[in-house]
C-alpha cells in the first residue's frame, strides 16, 4: 500500500479551492471562514458596549443630582456664601429667635428668624399650618430647619418648616429645677405667635 501524505495536493477534492496556510491562520485553524473567531469577540465587546451605557446612564444621573441637590447649612455659614446659594434649594438650620415669631391670617402666613452664631435669617412662610413644636416659648431655644430658597436680599423664602423639640433628658432637667415645660397649656398659651397689623 502507498503511503499518502495528508498535504498532497492531490488528496484535495477537486471541486473545492485548496486552503492555504494564510486562510488555516485566519480562520482559527479549523477551516470554519472564522466562525469561531468571530465568537470569541462577541461576548467582550457585548460587555464593553454595555459598560459604555451604564457609565453614560450614571454620569447623566450624578449630573441631574448636582443640579437638583439640597444643601444644608447652618444660617451663619449659609449667609457667609450666600453668592453660591442665592436661587437654590437650600435646608437653612438654626434657633428660632426670640419675639420674631408673626402670623398673619390674609394672606396666610408666618415671618421669623432664624439665628446661629450671630448671623440672623428672616423668614417668610406662605403656609396656614406650622409643627405643634414650633412655638416661640421664653427662655428655650427651638431649633428650627427651613427648606426654600435664599433670596438675594438675604430673606428665606421657606416651602417647609421643622422645629425640633428639646429632648427628653433636657425636659427632665428643666422639669426638675421648677421650669414649666413648653408644651404644656400654659406655655402654649404664652408661646402663641403675634397677630400681624
């Protein structure tokens, strides 16, 4: 029997055109025209595709975010910046200051300020109804968060108001050395808001 070498050309069939090296290297070796190949690069660049849109997703989001943020500041270093806040969101904290506390029934709406460090926030509340906590009760610091916005004339235009209530540990302590507590009957009575001219 004849030994027949699997490179013969003569071993080919004749209808098929002969592969040659360069089209063997190409096509991975098999012969396939590079099914193969093309395969192995589907799933990489699927994932890279995919990588692209979750980062443009999450830059559009981070951006409308920036754009949307609420900062919070105390009213000192609020006014102390006010260039950069002037027209935006903004949460102003600080303690509701003695005697500036005025409802006004037409329209409706309260005006106060605030204060923290020396620095004084007046406030304006176009809304009937307030937190039962915030009341300007003598010889106690309510603290207060307004959400709104700065003006440029350095006045709060308020949307939201909260009052935080003196804990239950310093209540205790006021209660203890004779104070009346600023909620009860009394207290409210003395705490209620001046009527507006």
């Amino acid at each position: 029997m004849e030994n027949v070498m699997a490179d013969d050309p003569r071993n080919e069939p004749l209808d098929s055109p002969p592969v040659t090296a360069a089209a063997r290297t190409r096509s991975g070796g098999r012969g396939d025209d590079g099914v193969e190949g093309r395969k192995r690069w589907v799933g990489p660049a699927i994932a890279s595709g995919l990588a692209m849109v979750a980062a443009a997703i999450a830059g559009l989001v981070l951006t409308g975010m920036q754009d949307n943020a609420i900062y919070s500041k105390p009213v000192d270093q609020l006014l102390a910046a006010k260039a950069k806040f002037v027209g935006r969101p903004v949460r102003a904290e600080g303690n509701l200051a003695h005697g500036s506390l005025v409802k006004r029934d037409q329209p409706c709406e309260y005006r106060f300020s605030i204060t923290k460090n020396g620095a004084e926030l007046p406030v304006r509340f176009a809304q009937c109804v307030v937190p039962d906590t915030f009341r300007d009760v003598p010889d106690l610091d309510v603290g207060v968060t307004v959400e709104g916005e700065l003006q440029s004339d350095d006045t709060f235009e308020a949307t939201s108001v909260l009052a935080k209530c003196p804990s239950k540990y310093e209540m205790k302590e006021r209660k203890d050395r004779g104070e009346q507590m600023p909620h009860s009957p009394l207290a409210a009575a003395a705490g209620t808001p001046a009527e507006a001219p």
